[in-house]
C-alpha cells in the first residue's frame, strides 16, 4: 500500500498546485491589471456610478479647467471650441468612444471610488450629494491648442492625421499631447463617426507605426555600444546598397559618398546605417531596442501607451539590414518615441511618463501627489552625450533645419517611415528632438500621417512648439 | 460563572464548534445586512436566522443519526451557504429567486449525499452492483442524445415537467465507482471502455469542460493506482493530440481560445461574458466592493459560471482566495481519508472524488481569472443549479462513505489487537463520541 | 434604508466579513491538523494497522528467499507485478494471480484469478469460480514459493476453521515455557517462524506441483518487476540472493542485528511492524 499512498501524495500535491496557482493569479491580476479592467470605458459600473456622484474636475497644470460637470449632472467641457477639441483625446468624451482618456482611466478617482469611509460618513450627515475627486493633468491645455493649429495652419500638415507628444525630460511630465484629427466632444455628429480617418484614435498612444530613420538614435547607440571605435570608421554610400538581392535606397536617391557615423546621422544615411545593422548583428541591436523599452510590456500607473515592438524571431539578412532604419516590422507609438528622445536627453535614462499632477479631494486633501520614477536606463551617459552631439548638429546643418529656433539649442531627429495605409504605399513623417537647456527640458514627437518628409512636415511644427515653450513656459 | 465565560469554556478544544459558531456569525451578520438593502426585507431577517440554525443543525447534529465526517460536512455547509447568500444578494438587485430556489437543491443535495454515505459503508460486495451502475449510467449519458435541449452551446441538458437535469453530473459518481471498482481489481479494460465512451458522448454533446474534468480525473486515477509513468504520460499525449485536433476541427473551441487570450477583441459578442467577470473582479479590487453592492447581474451566467466573480466583486479578490483555501481544505481531508483507507477501492474512490472536486474548481476558477479558458462547469456547492449540488454533494458523500468505513477498520483493528494501553476516543472528527 | 447609508454600512462591513472568513479558515485548517495528528499517534498505537497479518516464506526459490515475510492486508491482489498489493517475485507467479480478502468470521478469502492455479491448505483452486478460506498457520503455495499465514495478534482466531483447528502443530515445538505465552510474544514468534521452516524441511524436496508456465498477460512485461523504481531492490535478484530478510536462526542475537531493510517506505512500515512486535508486543512504550 505504500508506493500507493505516494502517489496519493503526489496527486493530492498536484491539485493543491493547481489551487494555488489560481489564488495567485488571481492576486497578480488584480493588483497589476485591476486598474486598467476597472478604467475600460465599457465597464458600466461607473457609468451607473455617475448618476449617484458628481464627477470631479479635470484641471491643467496652469489651472485651466478642461471638464467639470454641470447641475444636471451632465460632463461638461472648455467653451471655446478650439480649446477642447485640442484636448479631446487627452481627457475622452462622454461616451468613451476614446479608449483611456483621463475621464474614464481616473474614474476611480473622478467618480468617488477613492472617498474613504469617514468621509462618506460626512457627506452623509452633510447631507449632500457626493462628489469625486478633482485631478489635475500634467499637460498644459494652451500647448495643446497651438500644436492643433499648427498642424491646421502648415501647409503639408492641414488635413492630415498625426499625433505629437512633449514631455519633461527630467520629470517625466507630459506637457503636450495631441492627436490628429481631432473632434467636437461637444457635437459627435454621425459624420464624425463615419470618418474614415478613424478621429476616435488616440494617435499618440494607440498607434505603433515604423519609425522610420528616427530609429537611428537607436542604431546608432547600439553601434557606439558594442562596435570598436565606430566613431572613426569610414562608411561609403553609394545611394544603393544591394543586401540579398534587394537594394538599400536613400530618400530621394540620395548619394553621400564617403562619410562617418556623425555625419552619417546629420544627413541620415540609410545606406550607412543598414550597413552598421549588419555589423552589428540581429541580437545586439535588438538588446539596445530593449533598452530603450521596445518589446516591453508597459504597465504606466498612469497612462495606457501601446507596445512597442522589435521583432524576434529569426529575420533575413535584408530585414536586419532596414531595421537599422527603422523599418522592416518595427513599431512605436509617438509617445515611446518621445520617451526615447527624453532618455537621450535625460543622460540616458527614461522617466516613466506621468500624467497625472495632483488628485484632490471635495474637501481639499491631497490625495495622489506626482512622483517621480525611473521607468529605466536606456543607455549609458557617454553615449547619451555622443548622441546628442548628433542630434544638434542635425537641427544646426542637418535634416532637421526646419526645427531651428533663435535662443534655443536644439537636438532633434528627423525620420521617414514607409509604410502602408489601407493597402497604398505611404511615407510618414516623424521628428523627434528636445531642448537642451536646463531652463526648459522638454522633449517632443511629432508624427505625421502619410507626411513623406520629416524635415518637411514634422520638423515645422516641432518648432511652433518650441517657440510657444520658449515664449510661454517659465524656467525650470 | 458568566454566561460569556461559559461559552467560551465550551469551546474549548472544540474545533468543530469554534468553526461552526463563526460560521453562523458569518452568515448571521450577512443576512442581516442584507434585510436592511432597500426596503426592509423580512425574507432577509428570515434567512439569517434560519440559515445559520441549518448549518447547526447539519454540521452538528447530522453526524449524530448518521455517520459522517463532520469537518468535510461544516466545509461544505458553509459553501452552499455561501451559494445561498450570494444569489440571494443578486436576487435583491434583479428580483429573481435565485437564493430560495437553491437553498431547496440542498436540501435534495443533502438527501443525496446521505445516499451516498449508506451506499459506500453498508454495501461490501460490488461485483454485480457495478455493472448495473455501468449499464444505467451509460444510458442516463445518452438521454440527451436523443431528447436533449441544448443550453449555452452544449447539449447536455434533458428537461422532464420543468426541471432541467444534467445526466453527465450523475454520471460523475457512476464514473468514480466504476474507475475504483476495477482499478483497485487491477483490470484494465473494462473500466477504459466505459470511460472511452462517456468521453465519447461528452465529446459529442460538445460538453469540453465536464469532458476535461473527466479525462483528467480517469488519467490520474490511473496513475495514483498503478503508477505506470509511461501510459500516463502516453494517456497526456493522447489527450493533448485530441485537444489540438479539436481546436483545428471544431470553431468554437478556437473562438473560445482566441477569446481566452485576447477578450477585447470581440467584447460584443464572444467576448462579453470574460470581460464582464474581468471588470468585476477589478471593480472588486481587493476588499471588494460590499455586500449588496456593486452589478453582478451585468455578467451574463452570473449564477452559475461566473458565481465566483460575483463573490470577489462584492467582498474582494482576498476573500476569494480564502474561499479557495477552502476548497484547498477539502483536498486536504479528501487526500488523508483516502490515505487511510484499508481497501484499495476504498482509497482510490476517496481520492478519485477528491480529485474531480479540485479538478472542478481549478478549472472553473482559472476560467474566471483568465488563467484557462472559459468553460461551463459550475463552482462546487456554491453555483445555482440542482443537479450540480447534488454531485457536489455526492461526491462528498463518497468521500465521508470512506471515512466512516475507515473508521470503522479502526475501531475493529482497535478492539482486536488488545491494545488498551490508553482509553482516549478513537482518533476522527468526532470529539464527542 | 436610504441608498447612501446602507453603502456606507455595507463598506464598513467589508472588514468584518473578511475578517470573519479568515477565522473560518483559520480554523478550518486548524482543525485539519489537529484531527490528522491524533489520528497519526493513534496509528502509532496499532502498529500494524492495516495488515491482517503476514505470509511467511518457508521455502522459495532464487527469487524469494525462505523467510521473507509479505505483509498482508485487508483486501487486494497477489501478483507478480509491484503494483500489486502484495508482489510475491517468485517463479510460477503471474502477474496477478489471486485475489484475497479478510473476513472477520471466515478468514482470509483467496481466490485465484481466471487460469491461474493456486494449493490452499492442501486443495488445489484453479481459476475464478474455485475459492478457500485461511487462517493462522495455514499453508499457501503460488508458483514456486510455498508460504505460511500468520495472523497479527487479534486476526488469529478468525475463521470457523481455526475455531476447530488443533492447537497450531508447531506448539509441540515450542519450549514449555514459552507454551502459554500470547501470540504476540517475540520469543514465541521467534520460535514459531523457526519451526515452520524446520517443519518444512523434514517434507519431500520436491514440490507438490508443477506450476503452470507464466501465461502472456495483457501488460506485458519482461523479468524485471516493471513497476516504479521506489520498490525494494531486493527484488531483483537476478545477480545472486541478496537475503531481504535474513534466516531466522534460534539466536536472539541475530534477530536484534534486523537492521537493514531495502526500499523506503515499504521497508519503514516492514520495520515499525516487526520492531514493534519482537521488542513492545505492540504495546504502547
């Protein structure tokens, strides 16, 4: 009977296994992802929740107030029309047809959910209605409206869709956050909903497009990592480089001849840098990519950002060689990619975004103060240095002029991402730099759809945003 | 000396009664919470004082007409208890009647389970009760083929005047028989065709849950036996090979795993019922979201599938763990009585049931975090429905048949063996006899 | 009561429910453990829990040596195969070759299973239909192991059989001091193990039977007992007769030097049982 009653043992351990596996689970679901179920904007349990309590303000970090809610316990928004369509993605509509804005993310905290038990005592005796807490955002509302007119206003920008994020580089603030094309929170009509340019998006934090040649940042760093004395290796481009029987081109055929990794970067070669990809081998680039937070599975406290990607499994010596450029499967949304700025900025290490400044309560009590938090080193100092040489040169004589602003050192990096779009052939626009001076540490992406050049499109509004930060913003 | 005093003096070295006494506060203070929701509910005053007096009367009195094992029966009071509460507090969101309605399967849970007790101590020579067990169960297994109504995409269910059955749980406890029966023979085809075709009936009501419980079931049954460590494995293979081929053969097991891993995609349709348990569960975060609070009707299924994401979303994720501790329990004694059993049947019997009610719970509770697909077993003892308490209730009678025949070995072996050094009471959840 | 009261009330009682379930569980598993330790130091009290009692080799072959003792319990198979409840590796032995089962008034049921041939008492059983009763002392052949019952203290009187039996033959062997010791005496234990093998010496060499050749069975299995590796490894004792337990010999000397015991758990309740019976007669320390 004894081999029998080891058995037993060892079944009986099983099942207990099994059962406790399912309560850990359990536990690690609702403490990691708990928030995210509960803040789904398809969870009607707040919704029902709204007819009991008076949802709390949104206010921006300059005291604007961007949502409140009315008498009739209706949400309502800025008056002007400009203004709240600029911040439409940021805090969501009324009937969450944005996923994740602030009004349906903070609802634990707008809603109430977060009162404790002796201040629901007093509102009782008070006898009044309960009312959610107040959240102040990060972002700056009027940043926001210029950002929105300047994608109206410029000529390659007007109509097409985009995102742009600004972040604080040393905070992790975001500042500006704006995706294109924006609506009336006011006034959905059903033309707005049967738009096809899909208005509902959040662009910046839901869309992962190639970034095209703003990977660079990321080859290049991963070059000065693990290549010997990349710095002074001569690289020749011929505008063609066959890899596999397929050839590397330039934008618009370009040929730069002979040339090194600085200036490789200012022109952005794409020959040059296929060519340092296949240096540098699938595995190495694809460990600094993870470095810099791709293949990563963000969790923000915050914020819901889609997942950047670089791929994994075994890839063709052609589609190494274009990841250099960052095409071939790559994929990031405007908000990683300003992170990725912001890490280069930052000395090499990227803060978690925060967009949340402050929660109140009715009463006044500080509920949720803004911390900082590393969300971690993307590379080391030296390199973030080697890297922001680069990126200045290329705003002062590279691809990225268009970004220039007078009394302002500017880094940046201009990307064109091919890509396609419902079946065509397209070319996105992206930029992405910061401002080096400790007075206003702010990074930005912009990213325009179907853009084709991002010295062309991206950068010019790159640079209204700059000038209103330079002009408006105080010192840090 | 006070009357406090008294009391707890009483329960001293106690367990039974220490348990019992929290378990009726628990159910007292819950009932009475709940008659204040709303207008004032006299049903709700009502339960919560006749509950708690059931579960008295079941846990303590019971044993004392009837053999039984008491800390499995106080186990399992306190989780239909639970059932009970829990659907009653739906029914005062929704109106339904749910709560009453199962509080009458106990009591047909509890008549089932005195059934089994008797059956497994009194009868000594199974031979010829087996095969008719065999033959009846596999004709109740196919009743549904030929009259059934098909419920939630699997025909598993025969309706007669009203009541919906559902043979494949009655069929449960034939299975175990039959299993332990002949392994415990140590003869190996007799009991494979009977499971091959209850499996293959399964199959086609396209039941995959109860399926599932009841391949793993045989498969470890068949190795706590023989402990033949190649054809278990080679009884894995084969099921995982059919698990495949049935994902690649059937549709809905595939729209089943796509809505396992990704529930946002579909959340209209498909979807739907996981995203729901999901928001509520969160909603419940780790306390919950309080007793009467909180929309469980929202979920579809709520009363029987998803019971348990009614329970985490009004008193939290933690007392959803302490739930499964419960159950963890359960195995625990499920795994020392069959330990302790002196036949091999009678072991194998004890640990088979022990093993279809942790089977049972993992799944249904993995299905409801998203640790497994979603499948349509229900929660022992606490989901609605009548032929799954009785089951339940079943398989817990078996278990406690096995006790009482354990304890009744030991009382002989104790009177013969001349052993009279110490005159304590016999070792077993009857202190007071 | 208003909405907003019986949710604060209800948020309140959260604590007490949560608390409340953690005691029930608490107590739950105390409960658990307490019922299984005094159910352990109970078991420890009856040693041989579980078994009837032993079958004792008196002759075997170079599988099985003389003097191994089986244990037996209440119900089960007796077979080739470790699997089986009791696994006797001796040749002539089918995988599973008989059925038995204790009763308290009539013994020890053995029935032999479908085509196998067993010698109970003297009768010869062959297949399903054909059953015997034993009790203490009565004789056992399967393939070429011939073995003796002996009941554990308590059992020995089982069975109307032995109610009519004479005094067991070997008392005639026993010294006189030791005639009116209890069966679960050592020294008589000692004595009567002794004298079944003697006894079994002085009858003819050869067998009363030849067994039948191992039939194919449906798992089939080549010499090596195929079961899990946690069995003794005395069993395979293909390379030479490692003596699982060593001969009784008349020295009190040599049964205290019973130390070794091959195999784990098997071999832990063997040493409990025996150890317990030759030094405490089963009686609490």
């Amino acid at each position: 009977m004894k081999p029998l009653h080891t058995r037993f043992r060892l079944v009986t351990l099983f099942l207990i296994g099994l059962l406790l596996l399912a309560g850990l689970y359990g536990v690690y679901s609702i403490t990691v992802y708990g928030n995210r179920w509960f803040a789904s904007s398809r969870n009607l349990r707040y919704r029902e929740a709204k007819s009991e309590v008076i949802a709390g303000d949104i206010i921006d970090r300059n005291g604007v107030l961007l949502a409140t809610t009315d008498a009739q316990g209706e949400r309502v928004y800025q008056a002007d029309k400009e203004a709240r369509q600029s911040v439409v993605h940021l805090i969501g509509d009324r009937d969450g047809n944005v996923a994740n804005g602030v009004d349906s993310f903070d609802a634990s905290y707008l809603l109430g959910f977060e009162t404790t038990l002796p201040e629901r005592v007093l509102t009782l005796i008070k006898g009044e209605q309960r009312h959610g807490d107040d959240v102040t955002v990060t972002v700056d509302s009027k940043l926001n409206t210029v950002i929105v007119r300047a994608f109206n206003t410029h000529v390659r920008t007007k109509d097409k869709s985009g995102a742009a994020v600004v972040m604080n580089y040393k905070t992790g603030e975001i500042v500006g956050f704006v995706s294109v094309p924006v609506f009336d929170p006011a006034n959905i009509s059903d033309a707005v909903k049967a738009d096809t340019r899909h208005p509902f998006w959040n662009r910046a934090t839901q869309s992962t497009l190639p970034p095209g040649s703003t990977f660079k940042i990321i080859t290049a760093s991963s070059a000065l990592e693990n290549l010997e004395d990349i710095e002074n290796r001569t690289f020749t481009c011929t505008g063609a480089t066959q890899v596999m029987g397929s050839t590397i081109t330039d934008f618009g055929n370009a040929q730069h001849g002979q040339l090194q990794l600085p200036k490789a970067f200012r022109v952005s070669c794409n020959n040059t840098f296929a060519q340092i990809a296949l240096l540098l081998g699938d595995n190495a680039l694809r460990r600094t990519a993870e470095n810099f937070g791709f293949n990563d599975n963000f969790l923000f406290r915050d914020i819901v950002v889609e997942n950047s990607t670089y791929p994994t499994e075994n890839r063709t010596l052609i589609e190494l060689a274009w990841s250099g450029d960052g095409q071939s499967q790559i994929a990031a949304t405007p908000m990683h990619m300003c992170m990725v700025a912001a890490a280069i900025a930052n000395n090499g290490v990227m803060m978690e975004p925060r967009l949340l400044s402050r929660v109140t309560s009715p009463e006044g009590l500080v509920r949720l103060r803004m911390t900082l938090k590393v969300y971690r080193r993307a590379v080391s100092e030296e390199i973030a240095e080697i890297i922001r040489g680069y990126m200045l040169d290329t705003v002062s004589r590279g691809t990225a002029t268009a970004a220039q602003v007078d009394g302002l050192s500017i880094a940046g990096k201009t990307g064109s991402a091919e890509s396609s779009l419902d079946g065509r052939d397209v070319t996105h626009a992206w930029f992405v730099g910061f401002i080096d001076d400790a007075r206003y540490p702010y990074a930005v992406c912009v990213f325009v759809e179907e853009g084709t050049s991002g010295g062309g499109a991206a950068a010019p509004i790159a640079q209204a945003i700059f000038r209103y930060i330079q002009a408006y913003f105080p010192f840090q | 000396m006070s009357r406090s005093s008294r009391f707890t003096k009483s329960l001293r070295g106690r367990p039974d009664r220490k348990l019992v006494s929290a378990i009726m506060l628990f159910f007292f203070s819950a009932f009475f919470l709940l008659a204040f929701k709303g207008e004032l509910n006299w049903q709700g005053f009502m339960l919560a004082a006749v509950v708690p007096l059931l579960i008295y009367i079941a846990t303590m009195w019971l044993p004392r007409f009837f053999p039984a094992d008491k800390l499995l029966l106080s186990i399992a009071n306190f989780l239909c208890a639970l059932g009970v509460l829990v659907l009653y507090s739906t029914d005062l969101i929704k109106g339904t009647n749910y709560g009453m309605q199962q509080a009458v399967y106990y009591g047909a849970g509890i008549l089932a389970m005195l059934f089994c007790i008797l059956l497994v101590r009194y009868i000594r020579y199974w031979r010829v009760f087996i095969y008719i067990i065999a033959v009846c169960a596999l004709g109740l297994m196919a009743l549904p083929l030929a009259f059934g109504t098909e419920v939630y995409g699997a025909t598993n269910w025969i309706v007669i005047s009203g009541i919906s059955l559902q043979p494949s749980e009655i069929v449960k406890l034939a299975l175990l028989l039959v299993l332990s029966y002949y392994m415990s023979r140590r003869r190996f085809w007799p009991w494979l065709i009977f499971a091959v075709l209850c499996m293959g009936v399964l199959m086609f009501q396209a039941d995959l849950g109860t399926a599932l419980i009841y391949y793993m079931t045989t498969l470890l049954l068949y190795y706590a036996s023989t402990g033949n460590l190649w054809m278990t494995g080679l009884g894995l293979l084969g099921g995982a090979g059919s698990a495949v081929y049935g994902y690649f053969k059937f549709a809905h097991v595939k729209r089943r795993i796509a809505v396992w891993r990704n529930p946002w995609m579909d959340f209209e349709n498909t979807g739907y019922q996981i995203v729901q348990i999901l928001m509520a569960i969160a909603s419940g975060g780790l306390f919950g979201m309080g007793l009467g609070l909180g929309y469980p009707t929202i979920i579809p299924v709520y009363q029987t599938d998803a019971i348990f994401a009614v329970i985490c979303e009004q008193f939290g994720i933690i007392f959803g763990v302490l739930v499964l501790c419960m159950y963890g329990i359960l195995i625990l004694r499920g795994a020392f009585i069959a330990r302790n059993a002196r036949r091999s049947f009678h072991g194998l019997l004890a640990l088979g049931a022990t093993i279809m009610l942790g089977l049972q719970t993992f799944v249904i509770i993995g299905g409801v975090l998203k640790l497994i697909p979603l499948t349509g077993v229900t929660m022992p003892f606490v989901s609605a429905g009548g032929t799954s308490m009785v089951s339940c209730m079943g398989l817990i009678g078996l278990l406690q048949g096995v006790a009482t025949v354990n304890q009744d070995d030991l009382t002989y072996d104790y009177e013969v063996s001349h052993n009279r050094a110490d005159e304590e009471s016999l070792p077993f959840a009857n202190p007071d006899t | 009561m208003p909405d907003e009261l019986y949710e604060i009330i209800a948020l309140a009682a959260r604590y007490w429910f949560l608390l409340l379930m953690v005691i029930i569980a608490w107590r739950s598993y105390r409960w658990f453990a307490k019922d299984r330790k005094k159910f352990k130091r109970r078991l420890k009290l009856l040693p041989d829990a579980g078994y009837v009692g032993e079958l004792v080799v008196v002759q075997g072959d170079e599988f099985v040596s003389r003097g191994t003792c089986l244990p037996v319990s209440r119900e089960g198979v007796l077979g080739y195969l470790r699997s089986n409840d009791i696994c006797l590796t001796a040749g002539g032995v089918a995988n599973r070759h008989l059925w038995y089962s204790f009763d308290d008034t009539d013994g020890l049921l053995v029935e032999p299973l479908r085509g196998r041939m067993i010698v109970a008492d003297g009768r010869e059983l062959v297949g399903k239909k054909m059953r015997a009763y034993l009790s203490h002392g009565s004789t056992l052949v399967v393939g070429q192991a011939k073995m003796r019952l002996r009941m554990f203290s308590g059992f020995e009187y089982a069975g109307e059989v032995a109610a009519q039996r004479l005094p067991l033959d070997e008392a005639d062997m026993l010294p006189e001091e030791l005639a009116d010791a209890p069966h679960n005496d050592p020294v008589r234990r000692m004595h009567e193990i002794a004298a079944w093998q003697t006894m079994t010496e002085d009858e003819a060499e050869e067998p009363a039977f030849y067994p039948p050749e191992m039939d194919d069975d449906d798992d089939a299995d080549d010499y090596d007992p195929p079961m899990d590796d946690s069995g003794p490894d005395a069993y395979v004792t293909q390379d030479g007769s490692q003596t699982f337990y060593p001969p009784v010999l008349d020295d009190d000397e040599e049964i205290l030097k019973r130390e070794e015991y091959v195999g784990e758990d098997e071999a832990e309740t063997m040493k409990r049982v025996v150890w317990d019976k030759l030094f405490r007669g089963g009686k609490k320390p």
